[in-house]
C-alpha cells in the first residue's frame, strides 16, 4: 500500500443530482467533524495505525485504490503498516466537500501527500471519494473509498532546432491525418483543419501534449534514424500514426 489513499470522481453526486432536488449542504460543524476525522484517518497511513481504520470502516467497507485494485477491509487492515526504511511523510487535505442524503454522507476530498523518499523530496496529490452511513445509534461508517492519484504533465525538455524539424509532417490512422508543425521556436500538432496545440518533448521521440498527461507521443525511426511515424499511448493502448511521405 503506498503512502496515499485511493481517489475517483464520486458519481453519486451527478447521480442525486438528476434524480431530484440536490443534497442539502451539511452544516460547518458537521463538514469540520467528517474533515478532522478523515484527516486523522490519513495521518495514520504513514505509520500504518490500524486502530484509526479500524474504528471507522463498516465490516463490509471495500477501498478501491489508486492503482484500480478492489481491496475488502480485511486485505486494507493487513496491507496497513507503516513505510519502509528510507520513507517518510504525511497526507494533508487541501479541499473538503460534504453532502448529505439522508442517512448517508457523501465526501469528495483532495490530499497533498509529501514524502521523502531516500533523500528525495516527493509531491503527489490524490483525489478520494467516500461513502458514509449512519447506523441507528447515530454513528457514522465508512462503506467505500474510491482514490485516484491526480495526473500531471511531465518536466519538458529543450529540442534543438534540428531535432525538431524532424518530427514536422503529416501522420494518418485510418482517415485521419494528424499534423506536427514548427511555431516559433517550438512545435505544435493536431488534426488537420483542426487548431494546432503546443507539444512538448518529455524526452527525444516522447512529446506530450501539456494538460493532456494520460497520453504519449513515441516516435518510431527506420534503421537510418528517418522518423517513420509515432504512437499515440494512452494507458499502454497504442494508436499506430504512419508518416506521409
């Protein structure tokens, strides 16, 4: 289990929302009693403090983690133990949203996690949604935790003007033509007849598009080094672009 919890857009507010009026908003004290206990919940990871999880999941509470594992509470309790040698860090809540429908409470929370990672300094930001309910007693249980780690673009490199120029062409996938072009001092692609947007090189043979970090642009070379087309990877599905000669 690493160091940050599990995160995912929480569909049920677009669910609740359509199916009638929207939840009523919950009330400050009650969002600053959910937020002080999820941030205590978080503060346990690191240190891998069973009791906090244990004395907020409903027996049959299931956390999705980042990596789309479907984990019941008794695999989480036994995957939770503190950080290894080397590691060290903490989880803090930088926006906290709270909904209640009912008897069950509905939270969209995102954490900062920084960690220091044998002797590097490490930053990664987790979106989480959970799912709550209220028992007759009036105590409230964690039934679902749904994480996702928040994608970001890579650090760009600088291309020189020839390594540039060689990726400028035409590119087809069926019938479709995508376009890299020369803007300035950088480059630029896109569908043909479409705007062309920026493209960075995260390294030679591998743009990106800025705010686009789920895909890749790996370029693929003949045995003399000539660019012959690229592959368009997202979540290690693979588009083949051909270049037009």
């Amino acid at each position: 289990m690493t160091l940050a919890p599990l995160l995912a857009p929480l569909l049920l507010f677009t669910t609740a929302a359509e199916a009638g009026p929207p939840a009523p908003i919950a009330p400050p004290d009650l969002v600053a009693s959910f937020r002080a206990r999820d941030q205590a919940m978080l503060n346990a990871i690191a240190p891998g403090d069973k009791k906090v999880w244990h004395a907020v999941l409903a027996p049959e509470a299931v956390y999705l983690d980042e990596n789309g594992r479907i984990i019941e509470r008794p695999q989480f309790m036994g995957e939770l133990k503190p950080l290894g040698p080397g590691a060290s860090g903490h989880l803090d809540i930088v926006d906290y949203r709270l909904k209640i429908v009912g008897d069950t409470a509905l939270v969209i929370q995102t954490a900062a996690e920084y960690e220091a990672f044998h002797g590097q300094d490490l930053r990664t930001d987790y979106m989480m949604s959970e799912t709550w309910r209220r028992s007759a007693n009036g105590e409230w249980k964690l039934l679902m935790v749904h994480a996702w780690a928040v994608m970001k673009d890579p650090p760009a490199i600088a291309l020189t003007a020839v390594q540039a120029d060689q990726y400028v062409g035409r590119y087809r996938a069926g019938d479709l033509i995508y376009v890299v072009a020369r803007q300035g001092d950088g480059l630029v692609g896109g569908r043909e007849g479409r705007d062309l947007k920026p493209l960075k090189a995260e390294m030679v043979d591998a743009l990106f598009a800025p705010g686009q970090p789920r895909t890749r642009k790996l370029f693929q070379r003949d045995h003399e080094g000539r660019i012959t087309g690229f592959y368009d990877r997202r979540e290690g599905d693979d588009l083949k672009w051909t270049r037009i000669q």
